[in-house]
C-alpha cells in the first residue's frame, strides 16, 4: 500500500518547508525532506546568537526531532543540487537522486554581496547558525585584541564595529552591540574602557529600516541613536578589506564588519527553468506552482509573488503561511479539487532595536519604544513553541534584562573563517 501513495519531496527545512511537512502529517502521501542541516532554526532571533544573547540551542531544534511522530516523513540531512522539472527528479550530489510526484521548493536566500564577493571574507552575514557563532567570535576575540594592543589607533579599530544594512537585522545587529559594548562588558577589561567601542550602521538608502513607513523609520533612527550608535544614510559602501571600510572616499579603519545589506535566493532556483526576478527569486504562478509544472511549488524566500502590486516579503510569517498553502494545495490534488490562489495574509512587522526600545506595524497601529518592544517579545516568545522550552528562554532573557549580562560569551577556535586581525594577518 505505501509504495502506490503519491511521494511529496519537501526541500528545505526552515518555515516554509516544516510547515508545508507538519500540514501533510494525516495524508497519505510519502514526503521525503532534505535539508543540508541537520536542524530548524528560529531565523528571527539569529542575531541573539550573533551578539552572545542566547545559545545555539535555544534557537534551534533537530528536525528529525521536530517530526518525530509524524510517521510518513523521511528526513534527509543532504544538499539539493538541481531539479529536472520534466523528469520530476532532484540530484543531490553523491547522495543519489530522489523521483517525485509533487515538489516543493523551499530553499531560501543566502547573502548577495552585488557582485563585490570578496567582501565576504572580511564581512560576513547572517543567515546561519554558522555565521552566527563566527560573527560571535569576532566580535568577542575584537576585545580580547584590544586589551592585547598597545597602540591606541589600532586598538580603536579593534574597538569599531560596523553594520552594512540598516534594515531589521542590521538595526537589530547594531543594538546589541551597543549594548555589549555599553552595559555588558563594563569593567571586564582593564586597559581601555569598552565603552570608547564604536557602533557604526551604514545604509545606502535615504532611511533606516526602509520597508517600514517613513513616521516608524524616523522613530526607529532616534531610538537607535540614543543607543549611542552612528547612524548614516545615504552611506554606499565603495570597498572592505581586512582593516576596516570605505565609504565613498572616506576610509573607516574596523575590524569587526558585518553584512546586513542584501540577499540573493538559493542558486537551486535556476535549474527550475522558470523566470527569475533581479534577487534571483523564482516568478511563480498565484498558487505558487511553476508555469507549465503544477506538482511543483516554490515557496518562502525562494519565491517572487506579487500581491495587490507589491512583493510578499521575505520574513518567517509569509513563508509559513506559503508551506501551509502548498501543503493544502496538495491535499486539494488528493481529492481531485483544483489548487487555490495563495493570499498573503500580512499580521504585521516588528524590529527591535535594543532594551525598550523598538518599532511595530501592525495594520494601522504603529508602535515605538517600550509597547513596540513588549509587543516583539511577547510574539517571539510565543513562536519559539517545539524550540528549548519558552519559559527558560523567557528566564534568560529577564535575567539579562536586570542584569545586562550575556551568558552566551564563549569564543571557540574551531571556525572555518579566522576573523580580520587574527594570526597571520
């Protein structure tokens, strides 16, 4: 009986692709999901990691773990290389090929560095659990250096930190290294004062957060500068290098860069044989489904849908929303029913930008500051359900709220990046 059930092969593991597995658990269908990592991360509260705010594991769970009992999926921990629609096969390198009768692509976005690729080495980004704890490490061993530095300009470039990207992760970013450099690493040194550290966010764009209205953006600038942190706009980074960034003519000496400024969808996207968008995101059609392909569905930031004239963005709740619909889409195929449009269903949009301080769309309600901030806890507190237990997370971070403490400072010396500064450099 189970070799005649149609086989559903989910690509990637994030939102879109758990959901679109947990939506199936009760069909009698056989998924297949291959993800390259062994675990799902909560991608919102990255940056925690990033900055020593939480630990890896309070942000991420196996997902064999996760689908545990969901007993018609088979987990793959292998890296999807190409897809022949015609066919209806995946290649997945030395992993050997998965046939299919439905799809869904849920591979996501990786950093775009706009054609300046070298610039990765010396400022990386953050999509990863990977890129979390190598940022960490920089950021950490950058003090560690400056207690050991004897030169005063080359202890404040060990002391400068720059964010390349002023929307949510940058200005999230940005916070939390301020407030390490102005409340948690007090009196940890005795060499310099880590509050000399400087915390620069640069956007090329006339504003900080541009996907948010102007009123919220404007708020969001003075929160972050009370922050003690060099806000610029209309700042285009030209060049990095080892020792710091230029910024037009004008040269920051930094050792610590951070990329927040742009992605780029997973290359998988072109073996589809679909229109791409500029970011290379797959054009789909209002169900989500290739044109010509109808047992193939791409979604979450893999996907370009456009509704009422504007793109769905990029963020955890539209992918979600998408793996549920292409999940539900399926079920309708089960049945002989024709798939349903996909609707964006927009709950709004929340950054926090540091302790009591942050912006909130929600519908007509614009929120700054401490409700903004509230309201962002609360909600990522509740979506953090199937992760280390909510309520030791919620302990951690009340703990660090009175306390101003960072329990996650670990530096570990087995990361594939050495950080600009370090042996050999």
């Amino acid at each position: 009986m189970a070799e005649t059930q149609p086989h559903v092969v989910i690509l990637g593991g994030g939102f879109a692709g758990l959901y679109a597995a947990k939506t199936l658990a009760k069909a009698p269908v056989k998924i297949t999901l291959v993800d390259r990592s062994n675990h799902h991360l909560f991608q919102p509260l990255l940056y925690q990691v990033a900055t020593a705010g939480l630990s890896a594991v309070d942000i991420a769970r196996p997902i064999r773990l996760i689908l545990k009992k969901q007993r018609n999926v088979t987990v793959l921990m292998a890296e999807a290389e190409r897809i022949d629609p015609q066919a209806r096969r995946v290649s997945l390198g030395k992993a050997g090929e998965l046939s299919y009768d439905r799809l869904i692509v849920a591979t996501g976005a990786t950093h775009s560095y706009f054609g300046n690729e070298a610039w990765e080495a010396h400022a990386p980004g953050l999509k990863t659990l990977e890129d979390a704890l190598d940022i960490r490490r920089r950021v950490l061993l950058a003090y560690e250096r400056a207690e050991t530095e004897p030169d005063p300009q080359r202890r404040q470039a060990y002391l400068t930190f720059v964010v390349i990207g002023a929307g949510p992760t940058g200005a999230e970013l940005a916070g939390a290294l301020s407030e390490i450099a102005h409340h948690t690493l007090v009196s940890d040194f005795r060499r310099f004062d880590s509050k000399q550290a400087r915390v620069l966010l640069l956007e090329g764009m006339d504003r900080v957060l541009p996907p948010y209205p102007p009123e919220l953006s404007a708020k969001a600038q003075r929160q972050l500068e009370k922050l003690n942190i060099e806000v610029r706009t209309g700042a285009r980074v030209t060049g990095i290098d080892s020792g710091g960034v230029w910024v037009g003519e004008e040269r920051i000496e930094a050792r610590t860069v951070i990329w927040a400024a742009g992605v780029a969808a997973s290359p998988l996207g072109a073996s589809l044989g679909a229109p791409l968008d500029r970011a290379g995101r797959v054009k789909v059609e209002k169900d989500l489904s290739l044109a010509g392909h109808p047992e193939c569905q791409v979604v979450g930031d893999l996907t370009s849908f456009e509704q009422d004239g504007a793109k769905v963005p990029g963020v955890a709740p539209a992918a979600v929303q998408q793996g549920e619909h292409a999940a539900r889409n399926i079920l309708r195929a089960l049945e002989g029913k024709p798939s349903r449009e996909f609707r964006y269903r927009d709950k709004g949009s929340m950054a926090t930008l540091g302790r009591k301080a942050a912006v909130a769309e929600l519908g007509k309600i614009h929120l700054s500051g401490l409700p903004a901030w509230l309201a962002w806890l609360m909600v990522h507190i509740f979506f953090l359900i199937g992760f280390r237990n909510r309520f030791v997370v919620l302990f951690e971070w009340a703990w660090a709220y009175l306390t101003y403490q960072r329990s996650a400072r670990l530096i570990l010396h087995d990361s594939p990046r050495e950080p600009p500064g370090g042996p050999g450099s």
